[in-house]
C-alpha cells in the first residue's frame, strides 16, 4: 500500500531534468560567491569604517558595533542580490564554454535557449527574495540601526528643519439616503518646524458637531507629560452654524487635546529609500499635500524604483547569459571584470535616469523601470546572437 502511495506521489511531482539540475548547480555555487563578495565589499566601504571609527574615537562598545553591523547587512544584501546573479551566469556559462560542455550540450540537440531554464528559474527566485528584503526586512532593519547608534553614543536622533506640515483628518459620515460620505474634520498646517517647536499654525477644527473653530498661534509645542499641545500667542475663532464669528478669545498660552500626528510627519524620516513601500506612498499623500512638486517626484520615483529594483536579477540573469553562452575562453578574471563594468553602466544609467525623473524630464515610471527596459533589450539582442 505504501509503495503505491510512494509510486504516485512520484507521478505528481515531476522530475528535474540532470541538464538543469547540473547547469543549476554550476550557476548556484558562483551566486553564493558573490553574495559573499558583494555583501562584503558593501559593508567595508559603507559601514565598516565609519562604525571602526565610532569604535576608536568615540568609544563605542565592540558588542553594539556588531549589532549595527548585522543590521546593516541587509541593506547590502539587497543591493548584493542582482550583482550576484550577473556574476553567477557569467562564471557559470562561460566554464561550460571553455570546457567545451556547450559544444556538447549542442550535439546532443541542446539550444542555448533551453540552458537559459536554469538562469530562468535562479533569476526568479532571487528577484522574489530582493523584494522581500527591499521592502520588509532592509527598511526595519537601518531604522534599528540608526536608533541603537544613537542611544549608544548619548546623541538626539537629527531632525531636519521642515517647511509647510499639513495634516488632514477625515472622517466617514452616513448621509440621509443611506451613502457614505468622507468629509475633512480637521486641517492642522505649520509654517515651519525647527525641531523642537511649531512655527505659524492655522488649525480648522470641524471635528464636533455645530463647533467649528479656527486656532491661529505663534508656535506650538508637544507636551509629553500631558499628551496635548501646548499653543502660545495666539487666537481662537469660533464660527457659527451661518458662518458668521461667534466668538473670539485671544490667548498667551492654551492647551489643546489635538493628535501629536503632525509632529510624527515632520520628525518622521525623509529618505524614501529607508522606508516600504507601503510607507513610501502615505508620505507621498502628505508631501503632496505641501504642493512640493520636486519632492513629490523625488517619492514617486523611489518608489517606483523599489519596485523595479528586484527585477534587475532578471535582466542581469539575462545579459551574463548571453554573453557567458557564446562559444569562448574565458576566466574567472575577465568574467568578474565584465561583471564590474556591467553593474556600473547599468548604475550610472539608473542614476541619470533618476535624475530626469526628480526633475520631470520623464515620467517617474519611465526612469525607474527605462534601465531594465534597456537592459531586456540588449540581453534579447545578444541571445539572438549567441543562438545563432
């Protein structure tokens, strides 16, 4: 009974073919090395010598250095992923060549397309752990970084000085008819935050029903013993159902309960790159919000940009194919060299194109996912090639 069980479960799962499972393995053992490489090299330029330096003069403890090192890592890692793959195909490919395995694998009615399964499958199960990382695992793992470096070295985290803070707040009403309807309850809006303190607000409160009430002040701060706000210099307008002013009471200080939310946007990090995507776009509704066009694209681009980040591992995947395929000689050291001026052409495409995004020569789509587009194109040309 056991053995029939056994013989049909293996009728379900099909089997791997040894000719992608040996091209697999030759490409899979290069990928590792390169993630070693790669996460390595990474990590010495952009964190190690900063963190030693901490360490040295401003005596950081060695146990909370590692601890900032790991979780820098996978910031790294996700950049190591799609120069792993380029590397790995590249070695892979081009060691079956030189030893005349492609030549073979031809003879036996073998097409250079149909080696490309393995690149195929290695490509895409990399790019869905790239996002992965890109979007869960990199963001939470630098803020940490950042916070524990912090309260290590006694230091306030920076807060950058912001203009225009708008925070808007709505509620869902069910109308006479049955319908829902979103309407604004609140409006708060600050000139400017200098880090500690509010500058130039205008509040519209419509939250409770037939009070509507606009709150102007001088500057505002968050009182944390209290969990309100704390307005100086400033003046309460109370507006009657007709829209006419049915009070007013001027102040030098007056506590307001409202939600600490502004302050959470203006103190919050601006680098889109730190942030999901999922926080990425709600920082672009309140960017926007500010009539910043600039930023706004900024945002929309790395946005854009974490998502076509992944899918580098497949064009990489793609282009080191290609060329790894084509009936040559070629070492460890000339592949890794190829390697090094792929990923900076490919680099320094993505930084000009970046560029016309944020600066609305091209739509933000088109600048982030152009290089990849670009990129498919010449791995199609060259596979063409290499086929023929």
């Amino acid at each position: 009974m056991k053995s029939d069980v056994f013989k049909f479960s293996a009728r379900l799962i099909p089997k791997i073919p040894s000719v992608d499972s040996y091209v697999f393995m030759e490409l899979f053992i290069p990928f590792l090395f390169g993630m070693g490489l790669f996460t390595s090299l990474g990590i010495a330029i952009g964190t190690l010598f900063d963190i030693v330096r901490k360490v040295t003069e401003s005596g950081l403890s060695i146990s909370i250095a590692l601890q900032i090192l790991m979780l820098k890592m996978p910031e790294f890692v996700v950049l190591a992923f799609p120069m792993s793959i380029l590397l790995a195909t590249l070695m892979g490919y081009s060691r079956l060549a030189s030893d005349s395995e492609l030549i073979a694998f031809r003879s036996i009615g073998i097409s250079p397309y149909r080696l490309l399964v393995p690149s195929l499958i290695l490509s895409l199960m990399v790019t869905g752990t790239t996002f992965f990382f890109s979007d869960y695992v990199a963001p939470q793992a630098t803020q940490q970084a950042k916070s524990i470096l912090a309260d290590a070295l006694k230091q306030d985290k920076p807060l950058q000085v912001e203009d225009n803070i708008i925070y808007p707040e709505y509620k869902k009403i069910t109308q006479d008819n049955g319908r829902d309807q979103t309407i604004l309850t609140r409006l708060f809006y600050a000139e400017k935050f200098d880090g500690q303190q509010m500058q130039g607000l205008t509040i519209l409160d419509r939250s409770q029903p037939g009070v509507n009430q606009i709150v102007t002040s001088q500057s505002a701060i968050w009182n944390v013993d209290q969990n309100s706000w704390d307005f100086y210099n400033g003046t309460i307008y109370l507006i009657a159902p007709d829209g006419s002013y049915r009070n007013i009471v001027r102040f030098e200080h007056q506590q307001l309960d409202l939600p600490r939310a502004p302050l959470d946007i203006a103190k919050r990090k601006q680098n889109p790159a730190d942030m999901s995507i999922a926080e990425a776009k709600e920082y672009l509704k309140i960017v926007k919000l500010s009539k910043n066009d600039q930023r706004a694209r900024k945002v929309e681009v790395r946005i854009q940009e974490k998502y076509a980040l992944p899918f580098v591992c497949i064009v990489f995947g793609l282009i080191g194919s290609a060329i790894g395929l084509k009936p040559q000689n070629t070492n460890k050291a000339t592949s890794f060299g190829v390697c090094i001026v792929l990923i900076f052409s490919y680099y320094l495409l993505s930084f000009i194109t970046s560029s016309m995004g944020i600066w609305g020569i091209v739509t933000p789509t088109v600048s982030a996912w152009l290089p990849n587009i670009l990129g498919l194109l010449a791995a199609m040309s060259l596979l063409v090639q290499t086929a023929k």
